[in-house]
C-alpha cells in the first residue's frame, strides 16, 4: 500500500494509511506521566493537545501521539473501531 507523509510540525513526518500504526495505536500503551499505562489511542485529547504546543517527544512514541492527536481533532476515531473489534 502507498504511504503518504504529512508535516504536522517542521521536524515530524507520519506515515498515513499504514495499517501496523493504526493497531499500534490500540495496544501501546504511555509509558510515563499521569496517563501511564493508558493506551495511546484512549488518551484525553487534551492532553493530545498539550503535547501538541509543547512538543511531541521523539521517536515511536512522538509519532504515535501526534498520529492520535490528528485522528481525534479530525474526528476520524472510526477508524479505530473495527480494529478494536477485532482484537476481543
């Protein structure tokens, strides 16, 4: 499948359409702060949102948070759906 890549910030690419990151999204779980041990996709967006003026931290999980943040200000949290179905 095709990947498409988007800025969101100068320095931060997403792969979009890339199925592995989306099941990423369900299963990784923060892994410091407040929300530790909550599944990225479960995550308030507000606090999406912080990270977003505040920077998103590098790596796997920079991506993953910034990929949740531009699904849930999109209101594209469906697409989440039927993988979480899936894994019951």
């Amino acid at each position: 499948m095709p990947h498409r890549c988007t800025n969101i910030a100068p320095s931060l690419k997403i792969e979009i359409l890339d199925p592995e990151i989306l099941t990423e999204l369900i299963a990784f779980k923060m892994p410091y702060g407040k929300y530790k041990g909550v599944i990225i996709a479960d995550l308030p967006v507000f606090y999406l949102e912080w990270f977003a003026t505040q920077g998103f931290p590098k790596g796997k999980l920079g991506m993953l948070l910034a990929t949740m943040y531009e699904i849930k200000i999109n209101g594209l949290d469906y697409l989440l759906k039927p993988l979480r179905q899936q894994g019951k």
